[in-house]
C-alpha cells in the first residue's frame, strides 16, 4: 500500500513537471516577440502567448488595459524579466475587470490573445509602435523574490551566518 502510494506521488510529480503553462496556445504562437512585429504588416488577426512585467494598468471601457513590457517565455510560459532582453511593449486589452493588486505594475504576467492593431506612442522625443492584443486569458504569475535584490549570505567557519 505504501508503495503505491509513493509510485503515485513520483507519477504525479513527474506529471506536474510537464504539464503545460497556466494560458492555452493552441494556434498562438510566442515569436516574434512585440518589438519584432511592430514593423510587420501582417501582424493583424495573429494569435499569440507573450508575457512580461506590467508596467502600468487603466480600466478601458468594462475591461482593464495592461501595458507591458515583453520578455521571452521560459518553461511553463513564465516570463524571463531577470535575465532575459526586453523585447518591446504591448497593450493586452481584457473585457474583464483585472484586480488592481493582482495585476499591479511589477507583477510579471503571461497573455494569450489575437492583435487588433497597433498604437504610435510618444513619450518626449521618443516614438515607439505597440502592438494591441484583444486578450483572452491573462495570468498574473505568484509574486516571488527578486535574486538580483537577495542580500547576500555568507559564512566563515566558527562564526555566526552574516548577513548584508
């Protein structure tokens, strides 16, 4: 009984490990990524699975519009925003309300959803095209530490554990 109560969980566990990310991708695709496909004409009607941090957020109609900055996706479609290039902005536009905690600036996020258009921004002299996905899933991934603002630990030999 008790091993197969461990066979299950390994199954389980090994199951989980490759169990797909939090947003559905079929048809969407992950490339190229918004800084890519601002220039491209045929970007419309395109279904794509971007992710990256929220950079700010503005309720748009009954929905809520989500500007992010883009990062390529790693395992499970998390966003790669420690060590990982930026790859442009875009605006996922959600028909729904999206909690102003859950999706604060900051808060990294994954978005599936078709391009509707394109948007010019200009911010100073600065002129940028972002892409504009009308989204219909959009995950706000669990907070977690940032190791790049982790304190470092050490210890020496003898002595008590140190902290900065």
């Amino acid at each position: 009984m008790v091993r197969r109560a461990a066979a299950a969980a390994l199954l389980a566990g090994v199951l989980a490990g490759c169990a797909a990310g939090p947003v559905r991708e079929a048809g969407a695709t992950r490339e190229p990524l918004p800084v890519a496909l601002a220039g491209s004409g045929d970007a419309v009607g395109r279904e794509v699975v971007w992710g990256g941090r929220v950079v700010d957020r503005h309720p748009e109609g009954a929905g809520t519009r989500l500007e992010i900055l883009a990062f390529p996706l790693r395992g499970r479609q998390r966003p790669n925003v420690y060590w990982g290039e930026a790859g442009g902005r875009f605006l996922a536009v959600s028909g729904r309300e999206l909690s102003s905690d859950a999706y604060a600036p900051g808060r990294r996020v994954t978005v599936r959803g078709a391009v509707t258009g394109f948007v010019d921004v200009r911010i100073g002299d600065w002129r940028s095209r972002w892409p504009r996905v009308a989204a219909e899933a959009v995950y706000a991934w669990p907070r977690e530490r940032d190791p790049q603002r982790e304190p470092i630990r050490f210890h020496l030999p003898g002595r008590p554990m140190f902290s900065d």
